[in-house]
C-alpha cells in the first residue's frame, strides 16, 4: 500500500496537467517541488519543543481563553466516533486538543498532540497545514496525505480569521479509524466549519466590545459582522465581510458610514437580524438550542443578541412580533 501510494504521488507531480485538475494534485505538487518532500520518508523527527509551545500559548492567550469551551464542545459531539479536536496557530503548530483516554497514545504516535508542528513545508499535504497554505475548509481523506506515513488519517479543517481579517488559527478534527467514511467526514465538516465561525465571532466580539455589532449578512455564509461607533462609523469588520463589501482582507479599513456602505443604518440591520433570529425561534417552536444551531451560533450567543434585540422567548409574546 505504501509503495503504491509513493508511486501515485510520484506520478502525480511529475504531470505538468493533475495540479490543473485537482486541488490535492497541487498541493502533492507544491509538497514536492516547493518544499523538497520525499513521500516516502520516515516520521520527521517528532521532538516537541516545549519552549516554542509555551511563548505561542502566551501570544494566543486571548484565543485559547474563548475558543477552549467551543472545543469542548466539539469533542463532546465527535469523541464517540474516535476522532479527536485540535487547535493550531497559524503557522501550524498545535496549541491546544482533545483526545479520549484510550485514543491518545494512537493519536500521539501520529504526531497529534499539543507542541507538534503541522505545517505543509515539513508534513507535506495534510489537513491542517493545506488548510493554512490555502486558507480555506478542507478534508484530506486517508491517502490523499502526501506523505505514506499519513495515509491512515482523515483530517477535517477549517481556517479561522482574527478581527483584522488575519489567520489565526485552523481548527482541525482528525480521525485514524480506519472505517471513517467520506460521508462521515462530510457531517464533520459542517460542524468544524460552524465552530470555526463561532471562534471567529467570539474573538471579534470580544476585540470590539466597546463598540456596536451588526450582522450584514447569513452567518451561515460565515461570520459577516460589522463594529460601528456611536455615530454609526464602520471600524472593524469580520474576513467574510470585508469580502462581501469589498474591503481591504487583512488590517485595517477605511472608516465608512456605515449607510454608505451597506445602503441601510444600524436601525435597519438590526431590524433584519431581529427578524432572523425570531424566524429561528417560530421554526424551532421555542427550542433555543435548536434555534442557535440554525443560526450558527451558541445558545449563550443566543441569549445575549435576544436581550439586546428585545425578543422574549415567550411563546405567547413571538406570536404578537
């Protein structure tokens, strides 16, 4: 398997049209031309280096302190299928994660485990560093890990943005079952994907708490969230945001009014997001966990925007809106 497997990539990046064709073909490609990857190659010297985790930790303490708990919650909703939940920087090296008591010595002979570094320039295509490398959701399936001592992994990964738009992490569940289905990792995936939008709230929530925040847009479509000042200024704005309005994708933005911008004032959106989360609430039937999961977000999340909206999760009062 492993013989067949180094001659399939082999193949692969010696065709001057597979990178073309396929998004895992480019990565196999820019593993092996770019980084000077041998797929064949033993385990890399896996010594973690406890200096290097400890100074990453501290520079990312603000979003380890709020996306700990949504870990949590993802592990309690993927830990009976044997896979496990691990949070990287953005460069790759894992901060923090979950594995169960009888999966975690599997998972750390793997090289999975707070310290190991993850990056695509040192393990080739794989589901946390492609999904830096290429800044967007992915699944790398079992043998579409470039390198053979990879193959047995399923890697499910979602990118997350800081306030400014920046990468600051990638959120990955990985699996090394070897019954892990595609379709299994399909349902995974949109869980990852909805947790990474949730840190990527919290973290601007919490970096303009000062400050007026507007949904612009489904947050199915991702986190689209605008900060205005009290005289209904744009001064922040989240990743999908900026793309949905043209902005700059990274740093910081021009100040714009805010009707400017999106043609409507903070009255108006707010108008829009009032009637969204009462729609969530009237199709639930008044079940707030099942209101936030359509939303996106949590059920604390959920609370606070109703309070701030003035929605009652009174049966008799949503009926009146």
């Amino acid at each position: 398997m492993i013989r067949h497997h180094v001659d399939r990539v082999l193949e692969s990046v010696s065709s001057s049209r597979a990178a073309a064709r396929c998004a895992v073909a480019a990565s196999w490609r820019r593993s092996f031309a770019k980084h000077g990857l041998d797929p064949a190659a033993p385990p890399a010297n896996r010594d973690l280096d406890p200096d290097r985790l400890r100074q990453q930790r501290e520079a990312s303490g603000r979003l380890l302190h709020l996306a700990e708990p949504r870990l949590d919650e993802l592990f309690h909703m993927i830990a009976h299928c044997g896979a496990a939940v691990f949070l990287t920087d953005q460069d790759g090296l894992v901060l923090s994660g979950r594995t169960s008591a009888g999966d975690a010595d599997a998972f750390r002979s793997w090289g999975l485990e707070p310290g190991a570094d993850w990056n695509e320039a040192r393990q080739g295509t794989n589901g946390i560093g492609t999904c830096i490398a290429e800044r967007r959701a992915l699944i790398v399936h079992r043998d579409e890990h470039y390198m053979a001592q990879n193959i047995g992994m399923s890697c499910i990964d979602a990118p997350v943005y800081g306030p400014d738009g920046a990468l600051v992490a990638a959120l990955d569940v990985s699996s090394a079952r070897a019954d892990q289905t595609e379709s299994m990792n399909q349902l995974i995936a949109a869980m990852v994907n909805r947790l990474s939008v949730q840190i990527e709230t919290d973290l601007f929530r919490d970096h303009f708490s000062g400050r007026r925040i507007l949904i612009a847009g489904e947050e199915s479509a991702g986190a689209q969230l605008l900060a205005v000042d009290r005289d209904d200024i744009v001064v922040g704005a989240t990743r999908a945001a900026r793309q949905s309005f043209g902005m700059a994708r990274e740093g910081r933005i021009e100040r714009k009014p805010l009707r400017d911008l999106t043609g409507e004032d903070a009255a108006g959106l707010e108008g829009a997001e009032r009637g969204a989360v009462l729609r969530a609430i009237t199709r639930a039937g008044g079940n707030m966990s099942e209101a936030a999961r359509e939303l996106g977000i949590g059920r604390a999340t959920l609370y606070r925007r109703m309070k701030r909206l003035g929605v009652s999760e009174r049966p008799q009062d949503l009926s009146q809106d």
